[in-house]
C-alpha cells in the first residue's frame, strides 16, 4: 500500500521489505502490521480523497511537468 498512500506517511513503510523480512521473526513483524495498519489505512483514504478534490502534491506537481522547468518555479517562489 506504499504507492496508496500519502507521501508524507513513507516513514510508516520499511525501504527494503524483503530484507526486514528476512530479519525479524513473527512476533516483530505481528506488532509492525498492528501498530502501523490504522496509520496506513488512514493515509490512504486521505489521500485518495485528496485525489478526489483534484489537490496536487508537491510530488505530483514536480513529476507533472519537464524538470527543470519545476526547479526554476520552486527557485522562483522561494525567491
């Protein structure tokens, strides 16, 4: 559900999920899926209703367009 949610919620995912995997044993991985499930959960309805309301994410807006015309707009508005 990582590309489900918001961008801001990466943190409630592992990078390497294979490798955590691999290294926690059953009881770590139980604790992981019931502390972070109503995180993730509710990450990803909020974002799905942003996407509803047509809001754009800083994200989607720098991947939305040419790149560098994206840097010269976020250089030109900290300006």
């Amino acid at each position: 559900m990582r590309d489900e949610a918001r961008p801001s919620d990466v943190c409630l995912f592992h990078d390497d999920v294979e490798e955590y995997l691999g290294q926690a044993n059953s009881n770590t991985i139980a604790i992981l899926i019931s502390s972070h499930r109503r995180a993730i959960t509710n990450s990803v309805k909020k974002f799905a209703n942003t996407s509803l309301t047509g809001a754009t994410t800083i994200l989607q807006w720098v991947r939305g367009s040419n790149n560098d015309e994206a840097i010269a707009r976020i250089q030109t508005i900290e300006k």
